[in-house]
C-alpha cells in the first residue's frame, strides 16, 4: 500500500491506487495478477469493486461512478505469484473523497455542463417537461458530442432509486468492437436499494430514433455485452432492458445493493441503414471509419509508388538509350 495515503481527505472521485512493488522470497518467481478490493466499511462486509488483473499489478484507476461524493472508503491488495500463490491481503489503507465539483447547480444527480436546458424536452412522453421532473426514477441529460438528449426511467415498483446519471468520458464500444458503431459518448448510471441482488426495468429514451438493428450494449464482466432480451418501444425512440445486481448489466459484478450501468447503442457497421430515408429524426450519418481511411490511404500510397516506379524506370531507359546510342 502506498498511495494515497492512509487516510487522506478530499481524494478524487476517480483516484489513482498504488502499491509498494512484489516481493517474493523465491527468487524466480514473478508477480503475475493482483486481487484489488475497494470497500465502503472497514471489515470489507460490503464491497463496492473486486478486480483481479494481469495489468494493472501496482497501480489500479478507480472507474467513474463507483465512488460518492464526501465519503470514506478502504482498499486493500494481495499479489498472486506465477504459481498461482497469493500473499495475505495487505493492512487496508482509507481515504476520504471530495465533494463532486460536477453536480453543484441544481444537485440532481446529473452532471451540470449535461442538463437539459430547454423547456420543451418530453423524451418520456408524459406531458411533463424532463427539466422540472428529475427525480430518484427519471433521470435526463444531453450527450454534448453527439447533441442528443436520453432520458432514465426505472420503475418505481422495483424499490430502487437512480443516484447518478452521466455520460462517460473513458469507456468507449469501438475500442474493443471494431465492427460496431455507437454514439460518441457512452452513459452511466448508479441505482442503490435496500435488497442486494435487486433486478431493476430500466427504460431509455433518446431524442432521436434508433435502428430496428440497435441494439442495447453494456460494459460489464471486462467486456462489452449484448442485450438479446431488449425490447424497442415508442416508436423506436426508446430502449427497456433489465438489469441485476450482481449480474447481468452490473459493471460491480457485486451482489452489494448498487447497481453500476455502463452502456450505448451499438449497431452493426453493415447495417447502417438510415431508420428514417427522409432525415426527420435519422441519426445514422454514414461515416468512414478510421480503419477504411487507413485502407484508402494506403491504397492511394501504394498506387503513387507504382506510377512514380514506371516512370523512373521509363526515365532511366530514355537514358540508358542516349547513352547507348
Ligand atoms: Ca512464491
Ligand atoms: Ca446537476
Ligand atoms: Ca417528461
Ligand atoms: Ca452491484
């Protein structure tokens, strides 16, 4: 254990963890993962993130959403050798974190620089404006690269209650789908209830139709998953999905009473077509993907070689010629 500090107050909502290096007392054996826990009690009863990683040995970035604002926690490691040996879990260490600088005005559990300001946005479709109706069931905000508002609804029956709703700045589908397209920005919401293992109806609403073919993806178990069991409503301009704590759709993978959602939707790069040929409310523009821009760029190289090849050698046998004659 080593940073932060023991202890230390007014710590990021997404800090940096560091541990002192491996040791072993066998002298070939190498340090080959590192159990990572992170827990807001201090006898670790209730744990709000557990990662086991080949990567990250010393050093451990804490997601967004996992942490609250002006809360303790405690985290602890224990190192597995290449034997699959592990030491005991080391002294835990706590710290303190800040208050949010990103949720003053008004304190709603969205992002400030991401509330919907205008007056006439029903993304729900209850004859109320979503900016008077942020509560602990439905949530709004615009995704700002992408300039189009979603909206979070959970059913009130499942005794739950949405804390946070955000759009997330380091998680992204196309680093590890290549063959899928989504929205710039992917979405994040953290749900707490009294029960762990709760299932919850998660409804979005985007301001903008979806395809037939989108579908509901999420980040959870080290990966990004479909969600087969979607269901496409009001007129394609929303998605329902169900999610469980522990389990389908919780990033935690914790049965811990908090359900943590990272997700977008993705559709297939061959089946882009437009949902709406007439452009009202389309938002499949065709784009050229970075990798068939490499693909062109090096055709277009390997075809100036070649003419630039003949001509040389044409050149070069003009010379050859005169020198000859
Ligand atoms: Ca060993
Ligand atoms: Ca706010
Ligand atoms: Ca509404
Ligand atoms: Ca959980």
């Amino acid at each position: 254990m080593y940073l932060p500090e023991n202890n230390k107050l007014n710590i990021s909502l997404t800090p940096v963890l560091q541990t002192q290096p491996f040791i072993d007392a066998n002298e070939d054996n190498f340090h080959f993962s590192t159990e990572w826990q992170l827990a807001d009690v201090h006898d670790f009863t209730r744990l709000i993130y557990q990662y086991r990683s080949n990567d990250s040995l010393t050093i451990l970035s804490i997601p967004e959403l996992l942490l609250g604002n002006h809360q303790s926690y405690f985290w602890r490691v224990r190192f597995f050798d290449n034997h699959n040996l592990s030491s005991s879990w080391s002294i835990p260490y706590s710290f303190a974190t800040e208050e949010s600088k990103f949720d003053l005005s008004p304190q709603n559990g969205v992002p400030d620089i991401q509330e919907i300001t205008g007056t006439d946005t029903d993304l729900n479709h209850d004859n109320i404006n979503d900016k008077d109706q942020i509560n602990s069931y439905y949530k709004c905000l615009t995704l700002m690269n992408d300039n189009i508002q979603v909206g979070i609804e959970i059913e009130e029956t499942n005794q739950a209650e949405i804390d946070y709703f955000s759009s997330l700045k380091n998680i992204h589908i196309t680093d590890q789908l290549t063959d899928i397209h989504s929205f710039n920005e992917s979405i994040g919401f953290k749900a707490f209830a009294q029960t762990a293992g709760f299932s919850i109806t998660t409804t979005f609403y985007f301001s903008q139709q979806l395809n037939a073919k989108s579908i509901w993806h999420s980040y959870y178990q080290n990966q990004w998953n479909r969600f087969e069991e979607q269901v496409l409503i009001e007129k394609n301009n929303a998605i329902r999905i169900k999610i469980q704590d522990g389990s389908f759709g919780d990033f935690d993978g914790l049965e811990n009473g908090i359900i943590i959602h990272c997700g977008c939707v993705g559709w297939s790069i061959q089946n882009t077509t437009k949902p709406d040929e007439s452009g009202s409310g389309g938002c499949y523009i065709s784009v050229i993907s970075m990798k068939n821009l490499n693909e062109i760029l090096l055709v277009y190289f390997v075809l100036i070689s070649l003419c630039w090849l003949i001509w040389f050698r044409q050149t070069n046998i003009h010379i050859q010629g005169k020198k000859n004659a």
